[in-house]
DNA sequence: GTAGCCTGCTGCATATTTTGCACCAGCATT
DNA sequence: AATGCTGGTGCAAAATATGCAGCAGGCTAC
C-alpha cells in the first residue's frame, strides 16, 4: 500500500543500516530516500536515526517507531487477508520460522495439505535455531514459528507443544539395532555423529551428559541432519534425532531408530508459538490450527 | 501523520455518510476527496463504500478497513506519546467520556492535579450515558470511560469499578432529615426530581420499584443533575445522587444527603475502563492510574 | 599524513502526483 | 417534470517528489 511505503523504506534502512545501501535495493535515489526520512522525523520531532560516519543506527525513538511500523505492516496484511476472507477467496502469505527437523518432512507435507485447499496462498518458510526464530517473530519477519526447546523468551507464545523423545538413528544392521529402547551408555562405545550445540537435540544431550559428569565426544559434527544421517549410513556410527524430524523413508536408506531410554535423557519439547499479542492474518491463523490439528493427532 | 491523512479522510467520510459533507468540514474539495477514496479502493481490491444516492455507507470490508484504520491512528498517538515521554516531556492528550456524575466534582479536580504535573496534556471529556460511552471506546474517540452501571459489553474492559450507594439529597430543612438512612417508602410521599431514564441512579430505582410492583411517578424529570439539585432546594421534592455526584459544595447550597436503605435500592457499580485489548497511550494510562488511586482512597 | 572512499545532506531543474474547476449521469424529493 | 442532492470524470494548474551534481565530514589504507 502506497501510503506505507515510507515506512517499508525506513524498515528496509534500520536493517541495513546505511541510506545510500537500502536505496539501491529499494529502486530509488538515496536522495529522494534521505528526505522521505527527513520528513518523517520533522512530523515526529524527533530523529529515528543516529547519522554515523559508517551509515545511520536507530535511535531510541526510531526502535519504537520502528516496532509500531512493522506492526502497522503486519496488522495491514492481516486486514487485507480478514477482507480477501469477505469475498470467499482464502489468499494471504504465511511467513514460518522453524528447526531443521521441521523441515525434513513435517512441514512439506502440512503445506501441501494447505495449499490444495488454499491454493493462493503462498509460504515462506526459513530454517531458525531457537534463538533467532524468536527474533524473526519479533520483527514480524516471521508469522509462526516452530521450535524444538525454545528459549521462550516473553515475547514468544506458546499455540502449542507436544513431547520429544529422543531417538537413536542407526544403520539396521547395527549391533545396537535388536534393543527396543538404547540407554545411553550402550552409545557410547559407538562414534557419535552430532548436530552442533545450537540444535536443541544436542542440547539435551550435552545437559544429560554433564548430568553424569561426561563429555561428549563427537566423531562427526554438523548442522545438516541429512549429511548426518548420510554418515550414519556410511559407518556404525549414531545419530540423533526426534521423531518429527525423521524423513518417512528411513527404512528405504538402509536405517532404523530407536527410542532413547527417557531416564537417560529426557524427551524435549516441540513449540508452535507465535509472537505475544499479536493477531495473526486469517491464513496464519488457519495453517496453525491445521498444524496443531496434525501435531495433537500424531504425538498424542 | 501525513502519510495517514486518507485514512484520516475515510474515517471523516464514514461518520459523516457523505464524501461531500465530509469534504466541506476536511478543507479539500469533494473531487480530491473522492479520489483519494477510489485510490484507496483500489489498492485494496474492494470498495470501502457502497454508493447510495444519499451518499455513502460503510461495506463490510469498510467495516474492517475503517477499524483498522482507527486502531492505526490511536497506535500512533500512543507511539507519539511514548517517544515524547523518552525525551523527558509528558505530553499528549486524553479523551474522556463519562457520566454525568463524574462532571460535577471529581473529574474536573482530577484533571486539575494531572495537570498541574503535567501541563503539556491536555485533556477533552465528554458526557456520555451508559450506552454511547462504550460505542466511544469502541470507535477510539474516546481512551476512558467512567462509567456508572454499564451495561458492559464485551469490548468493556473494566480496569476498575467502586461501590455507589443510592443518596437521597433534599433541603436541610427537610422531614427526613433527621433520620440518618431512609428507606424508600418513606420517599414517597414527597415528589420525586427524578434523572431521566437513560441514567444509573433512574435505572437502579426503577429496578427496585419494579420488584415491589412499583412504578415510580416523577414530579420532575430532567437529564441534568444540577437542575434536580436546585429542584430539590426549590421546595420539598428528594433527588436521588451517588456519592461522586455530590458537589462539596452541598451544605452551601442549603443541601444535604441521606444514605438510602441498601435493603431497598442496592449499592451500584462506578466502573472505569478502556476498549478491550487496547494499549493506552502514556498519558492516559497514567491518568487512569490516578484516578483508580484516588477512588480506592476516596471509597474504599 | 594525506589521498581516496564512504557517509548523509542540499540547491535546482525536472517528473510525477495531487488538486480544483466545470461538468456529467443517476437517484430522491417535490 | 423540475430541482437538488449524490458520486464520478476530463483537463489545466498547483504542489510535491525525484534525480543529478556537488558539498562537508569521518574512516581507512598506504
């Protein structure tokens, strides 16, 4: 909408920082940039942003102003999508901030189901460890996120969450392969492939380790779960994963899992939250109902 | 805000029901007007207003438009007043709409002492019955409500309330001024200078009278309460006031006040709030916190 | 220490947008 | 049928936004 686009352009500033740069990404001259923003700040009284030698940084009024923009931007979106609803045509964008494991099969397929039903709406869907999911819903870069053992800062409200065990994932022919449930002790004499300490898999596994005074030693350490499950395939090695995050054809890569013994390390949790306060547009609003709908009947 | 001006515009329109009308009272002309609307309506796809030969009516996605144009305005005067606040100076302006009761004493005085701190607010109050002070929240022209007995619908959101019992007021000189709590029946033998119906104190009488198969016959009904007073201190007649109605004034004025027997007219509610869900302004969150102190101080 | 490069900012001529006037068509009231 | 209201449109004038060229000032690298 035309009447916010000022407010898009100062958006696009405070992330990058510089007028001159934003300028060349908005198409337009960083003269005319400069004084929409002059003219802002000359109705507000106040400067929005700090003019540094290196570029410009938002001032304290500029942070508020700039949370009330963005929020004006998404409250707009959310208008724009309630009235789309009026004339029966579902249409809107979903914006997803989510774990890798999300992404492996869980998230593909709920968007499929959606989209076949609401074919016009569109999806964004960007990978977040859990620090910086909460982040993207505060920018309101990001509508929904979904996040294994979030931080949960205040900002962040909980739509939902469901129980995480932990799984062993190996090849079937592994030694470990004939147990039901694998105590962590029983890994150990295995090389270990891990996910980088961001992840909150690792996470919980580092903090059940320091638990009994140990260290864990990975022979292998990435932040792909697909390479790692590749590695895993390659040797004897093990890997961890949760059960959302398993792909569906595990068995068709020659792998199988096996839950953790929950004594060892306690199952995680899995949170579909969004930003506090805020009304989500229609189309964000529904896609959650569904996934919650998905979630409940599958881990519950 | 310039860059909301149309939306300022549409809001004009839509209470006025006339993009003419609406025009005059807005320096700009019809033409200028009218297209800043059809511009509007066509970002958006829809038509805001439905075209009558009479003028304009809201469309259901006006409807949703013009909310979200409102909450937009509001939004930014909070923002405005947060950023003012930041640079040290109070300042901001603050909508009140009550009832009549609040007119006489209280509010003014309170105004008085925010002001006093903070003399950069300014401040518009309103009378408004029961009814119409909600409909004000709701369309965000005004922030407050004190409102006594309201009807409370959902958008009402109570951030306070204090008991108000029933007084009658008469002249000193009058018969039952020598009992200290009167009961009703005793009331009905002198004429009554009653508030008209759309009032708390009417209505929690006609209430009582009805359980009692009673209709009360007003000798004097007006929708103003310093009229009844000087009714009242004109002959023998009783009016009827809660205690925050009451000038200080009273005695001066050859007056003065008898609980009512709570047996007969049951105490009634004064209850402040805001539109549910609204962030307030600085300013006048402030001075709703003032004046929730001194109403616990004052009846509590 | 200075030359180059980046930053935000400004004067002025040029595009673009917005506005107002005059007028049109359609409906309601008289 | 006449009048008066409504919103809508073509066109020229006014107002606004833009882009170019060039400014001062701070950082960086040689």
């Amino acid at each position: 909408m035309r009447h916010l686009l000022t407010l898009r352009f100062i958006d696009a500033v405070a992330r990058v920082g510089s007028i001159r740069k934003a300028a060349e990404t908005l198409a337009i001259t960083s003269t005319a940039l400069n004084r929409r923003i002059l003219a802002i700040e000359e109705e507000l009284g106040v400067e929005i942003f700090e003019r540094l030698p290196t570029g410009v940084r938002l001032s304290a009024a500029g942070e508020i102003f700039l949370h009330h923009i963005r929020q004006q931007l998404s409250d707009l979106e959310r208008v724009k999508s309630q009235i789309d609803d009026l004339a029966g045509e579902r249409r809107g964008h979903i914006a997803i901030a989510c774990s890798q494991a999300l992404l492996t099969d869980f998230l593909p397929k709920q968007i499929a189901i959606y989209r076949s039903a609401h074919p016009a709406v569109t999806f964004s869907v960007y990978l977040r460890d859990r620090v910086a999911a909460e982040k993207a819903l505060a920018e309101m870069s990001a509508d929904l996120a979904l996040v294994f053992e979030p931080v949960e800062r205040s900002e962040f409200q909980v739509l939902h969450s469901v129980q995480q065990p932990v799984c062993v994932v190996m090849k079937q022919s592994h030694p470990l392969a004939d147990q039901s449930v694998i105590r962590m002790r029983d890994c150990l004499a295995f090389p270990l492939a891990l996910p980088s300490t961001a992840y909150g898999v690792r996470h919980l596994l580092d903090m059940a380790a320091r638990r009994r005074l140990l260290k864990l030693q990975p022979a292998i350490e990435s932040d792909n779960f697909e390479f790692l499950r590749s590695a895993v395939a390659a040797e004897e090695a093990l890997t961890f994963q949760i059960p959302i995050g398993l792909p569906a054809n595990l068995e068709a890569l020659g792998l199988t899992m096996r839950h953790l013994a929950e004594q060892d390390v306690p199952p995680g949790v899995l949170e579909v939250g969004q930003l506090r306060g805020r009304i989500l547009p229609v189309a964000a609003s529904r896609f959650a109902e569904q996934i919650l709908r998905a979630l409940i009947l599958r881990f519950e």
